[in-house]
C-alpha cells in the first residue's frame, strides 16, 4: 500500500479535542475500512509551536516536501499547529 499527504484543520479547546473531531470527521467522510490516505489513520500527533494560519500552512509544506522525520512516517504521528483560539492545522503522510 501507498501513502499520501494530508492536512486538515479542526476546532477544539485543546489539541486532542480538535483531534479527535478531525480524525472522526474523516472517518465519517472516508469509511472505517483503512487506507483512507486522511487523518483517519493517524493514532498521535506532534505538537509544533504556535503560528498564525498562513505560517502554519507554509511550515506544514515545508515539512512534508522536506521529509521532515517528526511527520514522515505514514505509521507515525501527524504533525499539529495550533493556528488561533481554538484552531488547529494537522498534517502528515497517511496510508492509502
């Protein structure tokens, strides 16, 4: 099986919430079944420092197109910005 890049954004007051609510979100959307290549198949995540959305999003890329080793495992932990009260962007390499 292959991998792909994702990234998502979710509201939540902390980072697990808004975690959880991504991850259930994208297997609402996806299926249950596995290899959805989202969110849905990430257990943890990693939380980098705080920035506003557009840094985020530069930092996240960065990371991805980079091999960035925190988020470039499709079996490991998905990378996590919080972008705003209550915002969070995640990011990774998921099975698909």
């Amino acid at each position: 099986m292959g991998a792909t890049t994702f990234m998502c954004s979710a509201k939540g007051k902390t980072a697990q919430e808004a975690f959880d609510a991504a991850v259930a979100q994208a297997r609402h959307e996806y299926g249950h079944g596995g290899y959805t290549g989202t969110i849905a198949e990430k257990q943890t995540f990693v939380t980098l420092k705080e920035r506003d959305e557009k840094a985020a999003l530069a930092l996240a890329e960065k990371m991805l197109s980079e091999g960035d080793p925190l988020v470039n495992d499709k079996w490991g932990p998905a990378g996590c910005i919080r972008t705003g009260i209550d915002s969070w962007l995640f990011f990774g390499w998921a099975s698909e």
